[in-house]
C-alpha cells in the first residue's frame, strides 16, 4: 500500500499569490489534492510563508475564528485560523502585533458575487520567528519566483498552463523580485 506523503510547501510571494486564481484538482475522486496555479507557473497544494503579522482579529460568532494579515515585501496574506487549526489560532490569539511569523498552511480561494477571486492560507503551523528568518525567506523565495519565470519557457505542463490561463507579464514579476530583495537593503 502506498504511503500518504505531503506536498512541499511552496514559497510565493504575496503580490503573485493575490494575483492567482487558477484553482483545479489532480484527479476526479473526492480526495484528489487541490491546487492553485500562480501566474509564474508554481502549482500550490502547500505554500510557506514569512512576513509580520500586522493585525488580527477574531471574527467568530460561535467560537474563535481568527482572521490575520501577514505582510511581505510585496504586500499581504489573510490568513484564517478556527476550531480545525487549533494551534495556529491559539498563537494568534496570543501574540502581539506586529511580530514576525512563519506560516505553512493550504491556499484557499473564494469568488464573490462580482466574480472577483479572492485568496486567503488556512494556517496547518504557525511560529513566531525572528527578522533574520523573514529575511532569509525573501531571499529564498525570490530565487524560487525567478526560477520559476525562467521555467515558463519550459514546456512543462505548470508552464504551459499559466501562460495560457494568465498570459504573465515578465517583467511585472522580475521586477516584484527586485522590490522584495530592495526591500532587505533599506532594512540595513
């Protein structure tokens, strides 16, 4: 029988993780893994994310249900932690804004009325690190997105298909890259 293993968190940044909206399953069953496919060609079952935790907020009726934004240098996250996330809501529920945070949860994404898309990280872990963590994140995921860019001339199939579904622009996305590591610069 074969073992159950977990998909590699992925590592986008914030402004290309907004801009997705391409959600599909791999395979027909009630249990084939969802995933997000990113302009830059990244197929999202898990992502990994670092940034400050600017604010929180329990939007619960019946019970917590925490709602926070998580800030890159490309702009924010919302993510969103309950009764199903225990750990993760616990620790929102508990740190102090801002405090820099590690994030591995599953994307998830909601269309509104107008057809808008709109993407949100339902927390699995949740850690409060420090800046030299979030730093080093920056620097790794942009090596990741500019990988990730040089591959869209590849022919594979995360390749072909976000250029097709979103028709990237390049230079857009390099130059998202380039304001992510301006940004650890001005920090010292």
């Amino acid at each position: 029988m074969a073992g159950y293993t977990r998909e590699v968190a992925k590592r986008v940044f914030a402004q290309e993780f907004r801009e997705s909206n391409l959600s599909f399953k791999d395979g027909d069953d009630q249990y084939a893994p969802q995933y997000l496919l990113t302009p830059t060609g990244a197929k999202v079952n898990r992502v990994f994310i670092v940034g400050t935790l600017i604010e929180k907020e329990d939007i619960g009726t019946d019970s917590e249900y925490w709602r926070g934004r998580v800030t890159d240098p490309t702009g924010s996250f919302l993510i969103y932690a309950g009764q199903y996330q225990p750990e993760a809501a616990q620790i929102l529920a508990e740190c102090e804004t801002p405090a820099f945070v590690a994030v591995v949860g599953k994307p998830s994404t909601y269309t509104t009325g107008e057809g808008d898309v709109l993407t949100s990280v339902r927390p699995e872990s949740l850690h409060i690190v420090d800046g030299q963590t979030r730093d080093m994140w920056v620097i790794e995921t942009a090596k990741c997105t500019l990988d990730r860019i040089e591959a869209l001339d590849d022919t594979s199939a995360n390749s072909q298909k976000a250029k097709e579904y979103y028709d990237p622009d390049i230079r857009h996305y390099s130059s998202m890259v380039a304001q992510a590591l301006k940004s650890l610069n001005e920090t010292y």
